[in-house]
C-alpha cells in the first residue's frame, strides 16, 4: 500500500473521530434517570475501553512489520478502531446528567 494511501486512510479515522467526539460533547443527555447500577455501568465502561485498546494495539502491530496491510485491510481496521470508539462514547454518555456525581 502506498504511503499516500495509508495516510488518507488515517486521516478519515482522524476526521471521523473528531466527528464522534464533536458529537458527545454537544450531545444532551437522556431524560431517565439510573437504569443501571453504578457497577454496571463501570463493568460496561471498563469492557468497551478494553475493546477500543485491543483495536487500537492490533492496528499498531500490524503496521509494525512489513508488508504492510493492503488498502482493505487498513479501511477494516480503521474501522474497528472508529465503531470501538464510537461504544465506548456511547456507554459514557449512557447516564444522564440529572443522576448525580455518582448515581
């Protein structure tokens, strides 16, 4: 895979967690209140971060050691990272506001 092609491919990660994040942050919170342990919710926090650093570590050893991956290759794996992001925002943002500090 070209040097041009890789980097495109990690600049539309780059862009599109920008995206998720931009999002999370304007996002309003839910209007129910606590349908979750606090337990829970930090087992389903923890999981999720674990995942997002397994996709994170498995792209970084894959570009580590030629040959590097073919294009498709490197769009799955940008992807894996972005939708691993993008539940892990979605179990952060997952308790509303009005819950308290810590539920």
């Amino acid at each position: 895979m070209s040097l041009e092609h890789r980097e495109k491919v990690f600049d539309d990660l780059k862009n599109n967690l920008k995206n998720v994040i931009e999002q999370a942050v304007t996002a309003k919170p839910s209007e129910e209140c606590c349908t979750s342990t606090y337990g829970e919710y930090l087992l389903d926090l923890e999981k999720h971060g674990t995942l997002l650093a397994q996709s994170v570590n498995n792209t970084a050893l894959v570009y580590r050691s030629e040959p590097s991956p073919t294009e498709v290759e490197s769009q799955g794996l940008c992807k894996n990272v972005e939708s691993r992001a993008v539940e892990f925002l979605n179990t952060f943002l997952s308790v509303p506001q009005g819950c308290g500090k810590y539920f």
